[in-house]
C-alpha cells in the first residue's frame, strides 16, 4: 500500500513540475526592432514569473527593455528579470 501511495504522489509531483514550468519560468526575450514590435531579434533570456523588474539586455538596468513574443509572432508580452 506504502508502495502504491508514494507512486501516485510522485507521479503527481512530476505532473505539477511540467504545468509550473509551462506557466512560467526562462524564455528567450527580444528586441524590438520597430515600435509596433513586428520585428524583433532573440537577445537574452528572461522570465515570465512577475517580478518588480523588467528584463533587460545583458540584464543591466540601462539596458534596452527585453519582450515576450505573443500569439501573433509579435514581441509585445513584458518581461522579468530571471
């Protein structure tokens, strides 16, 4: 029974690592190549998890604002700093 219990809870506990990692966590952030952000250029990785601080290149705080792409290939989501 032991057996059973410790199967099923590790199995879940694997099940919530991959949802957490798909909800948030490392991503490739990018420039805006244009203000409307329809061209963009992969710089540095940043975070989908909110923090205080938006993700920047080279992670320096007088570095240029880093985006997210959207569901129109479009680099317009925030970012954070990992």
């Amino acid at each position: 029974m032991l057996v059973v219990v410790l199967a099923v809870t590790s199995a879940f506990t694997t099940d919530f690592s991959k949802k957490s990692n798909e909800d948030g966590g490392i991503i490739e952030g990018h420039r805006k190549l244009n203000a409307e952000g329809t061209e963009c250029q992969i710089s540095n990785d940043c975070s989908t998890d909110f923090s205080l601080t938006v993700c920047k290149v080279g992670n320096v705080p007088a570095g240029e604002q880093l985006w997210g792409m959207d569901e129109n290939n479009e680099c317009t989501v925030v970012l954070y700093k990992p």
